[in-house]
C-alpha cells in the first residue's frame, strides 16, 4: 500500500516538473507491476493510464501505440479521447479547447505538443488564407504576435487588427 501511495506521489509531481526520466517508468511500474499484485481503485487506474495515453501521444509521438494502450486498458476518459482525436486529426481548435478544461498533470503532459500544434497551426492557416484577424490567430495559436514573430518566423504583415498571410495574385 505505502509504497503504490509513493509511487503516485512521485509521479504526479514529476508530471507537474515535466521531468519524463522520473514519470514515465513509474506508470509502466505502477501499471504493470504493482497495480496486477494490489489492483489500483477503478479512478488511480484511469488517471494513470490517462497519464500513458498522454504521453505516448503528446511527448513521445506515438498514435498507434497510445490507441493501443488505450484499449487494452479499457480508458474512458473523453478528454484524453477528446485529444487523440485532435492529434490525430490536426483539429487545433479541438486541442486547444480539451487543454483548457483538463487537471493539472494532463495540461503539463500535452505542454509537448504545444509547439507541434502552433506549428501545425500556422501551416494550416498560411495555406488556407489570405488574411485572419489578429485576435483569431492568437486565439487559434494560443499565442501572441511578438511572439508568433519571433519564435515562430512568421513574416506575414500586420495591418491594424488584421494579419495580411499572403496577397492575392495579379491576374
């Protein structure tokens, strides 16, 4: 019992501090060492899977594998569903909104896939449009312009409240 409760409090403060090397093989011991001797309750064993659905997804790139996992472990959970389907899908507005609305620890595991999502994000956008109010961009990013700009080199032109991506072309 003692050392399951030390288990989950390590990983849940390694989730928080994002330091992987500590988090990760702690679920895979949890889950499938410790958790088959003493059965974690039906909501530890969700929440840590949750956990590896997560970060097989969002830090370690694996679709496949977090659908995998998901479905053996029977997880139902409809906001980490809710972010497969985004990843999968490339449904930013999806992805941003699930971020918003789950704990702590599923929010700090998706932090490494925010930069593939804004990235995704732009490129999306920059194919699609020709222009898009600021306040959209931001919104559909997740970011501010100084900051689009600067880390993101994005050269699209700013003209008041509305992002010139590209101008039409002469005919």
């Amino acid at each position: 019992e003692f050392s399951i409760q030390a288990y989950i409090f390590c990983i849940r403060l390694s989730i928080l501090v994002k330091h992987m090397e500590s988090y990760h093989p702690a679920i895979l011991h949890l889950l499938k060492k410790m958790h088959p001797v003493l059965p974690l309750s039906a909501t530890e064993l969700q929440e840590f899977v949750g956990y590896l659905v997560l970060d097989l997804a969002c830090r370690q790139n694996e679709l496949a594998q977090a659908y995998s996992v998901r479905n053996s472990y029977k997880l139902h959970d409809s906001k980490v569903n809710a972010v497969l389907r985004a990843l999968a899908h490339d449904n930013y507005c999806l992805f941003w909104r699930v971020k918003r609305t789950v704990d702590g620890h599923k929010a700090k595991i998706m932090e490494f896939v925010e930069d593939d999502v804004k990235k995704q994000t732009l490129k999306c956008l920059g194919r699609s449009y020709l222009n898009i109010d600021l306040p959209a961009l931001e919104q559909y990013t997740n970011t501010s312009w100084p900051i689009l700009t600067k880390d993101y080199g994005v050269g699209w032109q700013l003209e008041g409240t509305k992002v010139i991506i590209r101008k039409p072309k002469a005919k």
